[in-house]
C-alpha cells in the first residue's frame, strides 16, 4: 500500500478542488460523487471538520451534478446562484463523501439536494441548491 493520494476517476479541472485533495468518484447524469480524506489542515477550533470545507464539497458536487455530458461533448460550467446548508452531525472520521442530485432542471437553471457524510454512516449535512450554466454556453444553444 501507498501513501499516494487517489486518483480522480474523472477530471476536476479545478485548481481549488485538486489543492484541497478532493477526488472525483462518480459523475453520471443528474449525479455527481466527490471524497476528501479529513486532514487537521481542514479543523475548526473543537479539531472537527470545518463548515466551510463541507460547504465547498456541497457546493462543488451539486453544481457537477448538473454538468455530465457524453465522453467528446463539450464540457458545461455553471455558477450558483444560491446554496443552503444544513449541518446535521459532527463527529471524527477519515473520508467525507459528498454526494450530489438533480432535482429539476431547466434550459438555464437547475436546482440539487446534496448530501456529506463522514466515513459512510455519519451524515454531516444537507444542501439544497440552485444553479445557472454560464453565459457562454446559453448564447451557444
């Protein structure tokens, strides 16, 4: 075994992403999975995974939710437009997996629910979210 940092399955192309460590596990129409290994680097003041590092994975795997074409596609990009969070547990883990659903989605907007759960039993928090595709790519359709 090696202390290698696992590979994404699909490609992030994003810088934050990829310097935090999160790996891209799953990416299928409407769906969307992404894992970070817990790291002190990643504490708040009580030593447990800060919020805003749950925040991001929320954020990051609802807006790719959104975003899976074809292999040969075009790749789409989105902003949000708007991301609420709830926290629901704490406690200390490993892994976070974040996992990310379309709900509803429109020719310019699409709306998620998002969950992360710490080593696979404990959900840390919910999110619910809406996001646009970018300018570039509604001009294009």
């Amino acid at each position: 075994m090696t202390d290698r940092p696992p590979q994404s399955l699909f490609p992030l192309d994003n810088p934050y992403l990829e310097w935090m460590g999160v790996t891209f596990t799953g990416w299928s129409q409407g769906y969307a999975e992404m894992q970070l290994p817990v790291s002190a680097h990643f504490g708040n003041r009580t030593g447990r995974i800060h919020g805003g590092v749950i925040c991001t994975l929320l954020d990051s795997v609802s807006g790719y939710a959104g975003l899976y074409v074809e292999p040969g596609e075009p790749p789409l990009r989105s902003l949000t437009l708007s991301l609420t969070t709830n926290f629901i547990g704490s406690g200390d883990g490993r892994l976070v997996v974040a996992k990310g659903y379309v709900e509803r989605k429109g020719r310019n907007i699409y709306f998620t629910r998002a969950e992360a759960w710490l080593d696979g039993s404990l959900l840390l928090a919910t999110a619910v979210g809406a996001f646009t595709y970018s300018l570039d790519q509604r001009a294009a359709a």
